[in-house]
C-alpha cells in the first residue's frame, strides 16, 4: 500500500504551511498525522509564555508540558501582574470599595508570592527559571502590563499625589526608603522576590524585560546579583510608559 501522500511531502513544505496559519490551525495540522506532528512539534514549541503568578492547580499542567516539548524550547518570557494591597488590611492600603466589579477579582485571596497564587507551586517555577528540562533554552524574557497595571484602584504607594493611582514612582527612593516600602506593600515584596529569585536560580544568557518598572529591589545590593548580571551575555530593557 502506498503511503499517504502528506507523508511524502518534504519537511519543509509543513514549515511553509506553518507560517501562514494561526496558532490554533497549526495544532490540528499536527494532531492529524504522527509525522506532521513530529516534524511541527520543534518549530511548535520555541517558547513558552507563563503567567505570573501561576494560577491554582496549573502546575501540574506546566510540568507536564514541559516533559513533554522541553527538549525543543530555546526561551521563557513571563507575563507578571502585581496587586495593590487589598483595603482594610493589615498591610498599608487605601479605603477602596472591595464590592466594585473592577476590584472584586483579587479582594479575596492574595496570592502567595509573585510566582503562584498556590505556595506549593513556587517550586515549580524556579526550576522553570532554571531551565530544567530544557537544555536548549537560553533566553528569559519578564513583562508586566505596564501603566494598564496601575489603573485599578488601591494601595500602590504612599505620595503626595495619590496612592490609589500609577503615581507610583514620582520620588526617588534611597534604599533605606525602598526596605520601608517592601515591608508596606506587598507589590513591593513580590518585585524584590522576583528579582532575587532570578538572581538566585536562573541559568539565562539573555534577559529581556519589558515595562521595566523604574523601582529599586533591595535585592539589587545582595552579590547574588551582581553575579547574575555579570553572567548575562545579553540585555534587552525596555522602560515602563515607552511606546512599543
């Protein structure tokens, strides 16, 4: 018997293909024959997108993709949010109404840490940042939403203009300033744990950030940064409220 005539094709008849459809045809192209799907799959899987922090019970489901396709990822980019503190709590805050349909999706459960809303998941995203399972990813890319973050109401910060606003950033920080604010502001306390984690566990030879916040960590004076920034062969910033 004849074999079937997509299986005939050259490799490089799919990649073309590929490049014309959206992502969600191209996964049914590879769904429909073994030999698509193992020729696809590389060029399917370069990157891989997460959102921070992780949502509860997706880590498994991030595990498990990662079994799966590591071997053909050659980069990570997060998307991470923060949150302002939520009103009437222990932490500094703004008497905000917690019942506005804008608020009401965060007021309840704060997350755990900048990583995952579920502390048992933290775990898996430093090995993610590690690269584990992935031994040809060179590259981590870190995006927030930029100004779009600081446009729900809340405590962002403690200024002369508004702490329920994106004026956020309107005075400089010495660092004694910046350790107070990380103890008032738990969007405070998640920037300083990303940016010691990355210092602490990723093996990245490029870092790519966009919507870098102009804020200082108190990470930044440990020499666990400065070692990280050292091994960096590449990097990429661009500012918060820069036009793309």
């Amino acid at each position: 018997m004849a074999p079937p005539t997509l299986d005939t094709l050259p490799p490089e008849n799919f990649l073309s293909i590929r490049d014309q459809l959206p992502h969600e045809d191209i996964k049914s192209l590879s769904v429909v024959n073994k030999k698509i799907h193992a020729q696809l799959v590389p060029h399917l899987f370069r990157y891989i997108r997460v959102n921070c922090p992780l949502s509860r019970d997706s880590g498994s489901d991030l595990s498990s993709v990662i079994d799966k396709y590591g071997t053909n990822v050659l980069g990570v980019c997060l998307y991470v949010v923060f949150y302002p503190n939520p009103p009437y709590s222990d932490l500094e805050g703004s008497k905000v109404d917690s019942n506005g349909e804008k608020e009401k999706w965060y007021w309840d459960e704060y997350p755990d840490s900048v990583w995952a809303r579920d502390a048992s998941d933290i775990s898996i995203m430093h090995d993610l940042i590690q690269f584990k399972g992935m031994p040809k990813c060179t590259s981590l890319g870190i995006r927030t939403d930029g100004e779009e973050e600081f446009e729900i109401d809340g405590g962002w910060d403690e200024n002369e203009l508004s702490d329920i606003s994106i004026y956020f950033c309107t005075e400089v920080e010495d660092w004694e300033r910046v350790k107070e604010k990380e103890k008032m502001y738990a969007w405070r306390q998640a920037w300083n744990e990303l940016w010691r984690d990355v210092a602490t566990h990723s093996k990245t030879e490029r870092l790519d950030l966009f919507h870098f916040l102009p804020i200082k960590a108190s990470c930044w004076l440990e020499p666990e940064w400065a070692a990280f920034v050292g091994r960096l062969k590449e990097l990429n910033i661009r500012a918060y409220g820069k036009s793309p």
